[in-house]
C-alpha cells in the first residue's frame, strides 16, 4: 500500500470513529478559542510535516471544538446530518476534486446535476423545463432568482441591467413579507436594490403575509417593476406564506416576478401529507432552497430553481476567450450559478435522492415533523411553559417563565431572561443543542427537527434535558 492510500484509510478510521460516538458525544463543544488556538496554532512551519501526523494531530486537536451538528441532538438552526451516501459520495467528490463549471470540463459532474434538476423538479412538482444551479447556500440561490427576476422585469421595459448596470434604470419596486428572512434581505443588497427601500407587508401571529395586506402593497406598485419575496417556512414557526392569493395578486400586474424562499419549508412539496402547505407555490417564477438542511447533504448546498431558464443564464452568465462552452444540450453549472470556481455538488445530491427514493424523501420529512411535535407537545405542560407557534412543520418556539412569572405569554423582562437563561443551560449541557430567537418582541427557544438520525428516543432525551435543565435555572 502506498503512502497516499494509507492516509486516506487513517483518515476514514478516524470519521468513522467519529461518526461511531455521535450519538453518545456531548452536542455542545468543550473547547474555548483561547484552547483552540494553543492546540492548533503556532507560527507557521518552517518544514513541511508528515501527512499522517497533520491529520492525526488536526483530528485529536479539533476534537474538543467539533460541534455534533451533524448528531441526532443538534437542534440548532435548520441544519441537517449527512445521510450515508451523501458523505461517502462528499469524500469522492474531494478525491475526484472535479470543478463542475462547464461540461468540459467535468462530463460527470454535469451530467448528474442534469439528472439531479429532473428528480428534484420532480419531487418539488415544478416546471420540469425549469432550469436549476447547484449553490452554497440559499443565500446564493435566492441572488440567483432574484437576478433572474431583475434581469426579466428590466428587459421588458426596455432596460439591460446586465451591459447598463442600475445607474439610470426604471426604479423597481421591492416587496416582501414582515417575517421574510434575512437572507433575502441580503440578496437584494448584493443585487444593489437595497435593503431600506423594501415594501414590507404586514404579517400575521405566525409571520404569514395576509393576503389583504399584499394585495394593498402591489396596487400601490402596480406600474412599477415588481419583485416579490415570498416565503415557504418561517424559520421561527415554520409557517407559509398564503402562496395561492400572492400568486394570484403578482399575475395581475403587468410586470412582476415572484420568488419563493423555501430554504427548509419547500421540501414539504415532497411529502404527501404536507403537501397543501405548498400549494400554489408552482405558480411563482424562482425559488430556493438547501439541500444541506432537509435533504441531508453535508455542507455546502444550496438549489436554486427558475421557470425562465433563458433569464437565469442571462443574469448569471460571463465568459471569456478561454472558456469552452458546451455544445447543445451539454449543461454548464456556472452559467446558472455565476462561479466560475465550484464544486460539483451535485454527486451528494444525486446520492441522497438514490439512497432516499421518493419515499424514504417523504419520510424523512414527515417523520422530522412529527418529532417536533412531539417535543412541544412533551414541553408544553411543564411549569411556565408556552408553545407560541402552530407546530405545523419542524419548528418550535418555546417560551419559559420563572417560577412566579404568572402570565407566559407576556413580553416581561423577567420572563426573558429567565427563557435566555434556560437556552443556555441546554446549550451547556451537551444532550441536545438548541438556540435563541426573539419573536415578536419575546425572548424565545427555537427546536429544529431536521436530521434524518434523530428518533423518538432522542426527542424524548431532549425534552427530559430541557424540562431538567429549567427546573435547575428556577431554583437559581
């Protein structure tokens, strides 16, 4: 055996021995940056090392400041695990280190990212003559959308933001929900159409967009370019917005574009028992989403989803004398993603969608949301305790009063401090991990059910750990 393969099958003993004791290892991390640093830092080599022993030393030296995000426990964020066949297709797509810009200049990455956009269409029900780009995040995926919107609204009054820029540009109008993520916010800042200046529609107790209030906002906009940002998944309750009357509302203008942020909540679309809190969602132009979070692909993926692909490539596209474009129907990621440098994240993809099926997809999603009801529902007679959302998918807003707070759902001080401090207590006790929300002006615990190892037996764990960890803060 060479060098080269003795390395990577130390490395493989070491994941799987991680992988081993995910379940059972504290979720939180024991280490302290000040730690961190003396373990791993130092000045930089003068001497190259052995490969082996940076390995050795970089597994056993991280090891106190790895976060079992990964684990059944982590409830933190919306952050999935890595289904089997997704982290094994991960470590090969590393070794092949393929960059999935063009045919080219990588057949095999393009090809399955050609037949990963036709299962996901699929299990997404929509267009299947959308196009779709292979991202980092929803982040990225929702810019992708959103300039593929600009790009349309502006062509058709006349205008070429590509080769013109925004400088002299018919004023387009922004409009989102009240609970839009901050991530769409972002979108707009780096497409240059800013943040301040978005029409924001009120929502309801659950952060959904009321239908009165949006039809209100675009009749004010009506002969105006119009982008609107809608949102399947509240990251806080998990709710929709109402995607039939929006869609209805944005096709009587003359010039609009509507976007879905669906980062966790469009995969609902992939499940029959909770497909209706999807519906209407086909009739928008873009959408987004992650596969890192419900699908379950390691770190980083995101999808990002457009009806007119002749927009998408417009808006994302550049060239240059060297690059080689593909010929027919030969599919080239980076026009849909503006990198030029990229990894092929399709492999994961594809892998987690064959290991999964069409059912095992729709299981995993169900079973994530039935978890997470059964972690409010074990919450929510305990002493203090108030659900403030409709558990209707995976999330779940937890609020806690201190012995003597009488009224759970009011915004008292003393109630959330006494919530932030029972937050970080489950934080610091390393059987679950769980984080911090505000919502609607109270401090609030936010539960995330999206990895597809967690099972009832963790669930319950994770409420007898937080039902423990408040009564410890209220004898404080």
């Amino acid at each position: 055996m060479d060098d080269r393969s003795r390395l990577l099958n130390q490395t493989a003993a070491l994941a799987a021995d991680f992988l081993h004791g995910l379940p059972s290892r504290p979720v939180c991390a024991s280490a302290t940056r000040d730690e961190l640093l003396a373990a791993l830092g130092g000045p930089l080599p003068a001497r190259g090392e052995a490969p082996g022993e940076v390995v050795a030393d970089l597994a056993s030296a991280a090891d106190p400041g790895i976060v079992a995000s990964a684990g059944p426990r982590y409830f933190g964020f919306v952050i999935g695990g890595g289904l089997p066949s997704a982290l094994a297709a991960d470590w090969l797509t590393s070794a092949w280190d393929q960059n999935g810009f063009a045919y080219v200049m990588s057949p095999a990455a393009a090809v399955v990212e050609e037949i990963a956009t036709g299962w996901l269409l699929e299990a997404f029900g929509l267009p299947a003559d959308a196009s779709v780009g292979f991202t980092t995040g929803v982040t990225m995926a929702s810019f992708a959308g959103l300039a593929a919107g600009r790009h349309r609204i502006l062509e058709r009054t006349g205008w070429n933001v590509e080769e013109e820029g925004l400088a002299g540009a018919p004023e387009i109008a922004v409009v989102s929900g009240a609970e839009a993520h901050a991530t769409i916010y972002a979108s707009l800042q780096m497409l240059g159409l800013g943040k301040s200046r978005v029409l924001r529609v009120d929502a309801d107790d659950q952060g959904r967009m009321r239908p009165d209030a949006i039809r209100a906002t675009l009749a004010r906009v009506r002969d105006r370019p119009v982008l609107v940002c809608a949102q399947a998944g509240n990251v806080n309750t998990g709710a929709f917005d109402p995607l039939t009357e929006i869609v209805a509302a944005v096709r009587e203008l003359p010039n609009a574009w509507l976007h879905v942020d669906g980062a966790f909540g469009l995969w609902a679309a992939a499940a029959p028992s909770l497909r209706h809190l999807v519906a209407g969602v086909d009739g928008a132009d873009s959408w987004s989403t992650d596969g890192h979070k419900w699908l379950n692909v390691p770190y980083d993926s995101g999808i990002a989803i457009v009806r007119d692909p002749e927009a998408h490539r417009t808006a994302m596209s550049h060239g240059a004398a060297y690059y080689v474009p593909g010929a027919g129907m030969e599919r080239d990621g980076g026009s849909l993603v503006g990198e030029s440098s990229r990894r092929a994240r399709g492999f994961t993809i594809y892998a987690a969608l064959r290991e999964l099926g069409r059912e095992g997809l729709a299981d995993l999603i169900e079973r994530c949301c039935r978890l997470a009801t059964r972690m409010a529902d074990g919450l929510r007679d305990a002493p203090g305790v108030a659900i403030l959302n409709d558990v209707v998918l995976n999330q779940v807003l937890v609020r806690l009063a201190p012995p003597d707070g009488a009224d759970t759902a009011a915004p008292d001080a003393d109630i959330d401090a006494f919530t932030r401090e029972v937050i970080a207590a489950v934080q610091a006790d390393g059987t679950c991990w769980l984080g911090g929300t505000t919502w609607h002006g109270m401090a609030a615990m936010r539960i995330s059910v999206s990895n597809w190892s967690t099972t009832e037996a963790d669930a319950d764990l994770s409420v007898a750990a937080i039902r423990r960890c408040r009564d410890e803060v209220a004898k404080r």
